[in-house]
C-alpha cells in the first residue's frame, strides 16, 4: 500500500518545508497554493501577505543579526504570486 504524498507545510519558526526541507513557500507548496486560489488570487496575496508577517517576526526573533532582508522575505512569500503585466 502506498502511503499518499505529505503536503508541503511550514515548519515554524524556521520557515522550512516538512516534506522538502526548502525554504518555504517550497516550488511544490507554490504550486499548490496558485491551484488551490486559482479563482481568487487577491485571497493567495492577502493569505500569503499575512504569512511574510509572521515569517519576518520569527526569523528575526530566531537569528536577529541574520535574518533574511526585507525584499528577500517579499520575493519569497509574495513575488512570485504577483501578476506579471506585460510591456
């Protein structure tokens, strides 16, 4: 018996996947995020705006002299969610 695929969640405070050890959002949970919120992607923004905000706090908190910049948090969580518009 095969035992079904493990989502790819957060570990917290570490911000890293439990399935893949990526820092998470992993390329598989991004994945899965923009198919769970194809129908609304102003929601997948604002859930994953809310993420960044606890990801920032507990990175800092762990590792205040190392945690991760402010635009490489934004990159992480939310830019890769944001629509890109043509030129």
């Amino acid at each position: 018996m095969v035992s079904p695929p493990r989502p790819h969640l957060p570990i917290r405070p570490l911000w890293l996947c439990r399935t893949c050890a990526a820092p998470w959002p992993c390329a598989t949970a991004r994945l899965t995020l923009l198919r769970e919120y194809a129908d609304d992607p102003v929601a997948l923004l604002v859930y994953l705006g809310g993420l960044l905000h606890d990801a920032a706090g507990q990175l800092h908190t762990l590792n205040p002299h190392d945690a991760p910049e402010p635009a490489q948090l934004f990159d992480r969580f939310l830019g890769w969610a944001v629509p890109r518009r043509s030129p």
